[in-house]
C-alpha cells in the first residue's frame, strides 16, 4: 500500500478499520485502545517505513487480541 494511501482509520498493515479513537472526530478526545496494551516491536518494523508512524495498526495486526480481551473480563 503507497503510503499516499495510508487512511488515519485504516489499518496500514491491512486496510481494515483500526478502531483508533484519535482518528475519529466523535472520539478524538479519547484514549485509543493501542496506549492500554503492549506492542511487539518486531510487528512495527516489520511495516515498510514509509507506512510507520501513519495510522494504528488493528488489534489484529498489532497482534493484541488477546491482550485487550484480557482487559475486558470482568473482575470476580
């Protein structure tokens, strides 16, 4: 993907929607759900550097699935 295609809601990886609040108007205000878990390094540089630092990764991508999950269960 030409990083002149690169949406502020799209996963750079992919292209599915990434669910960053910042790049959401309605929801800029908020945290995006990427600054609550821990993304492997190796994962970012395996992007080509034109397509780092230009939009959030899917939890899919980001491979955190689990880690957001996690953070969902409620606390018995």
């Amino acid at each position: 993907m030409p990083d002149n295609d690169v949406k502020p809601d799209h996963c750079p990886a992919c292209g599915a929607r990434n669910d960053c609040s910042l790049a959401d108007p309605r929801t800029a205000d908020r945290e995006c759900w990427c600054y609550g878990v821990t993304i492997d390094p190796a994962v970012l540089e395996a992007l080509p550097a034109a397509l780092r630092n230009q939009a959030c990764l899917c939890p899919r991508c980001a491979q955190v699935e689990a880690q957001l999950q996690a953070g969902r269960r409620p606390i018995p």
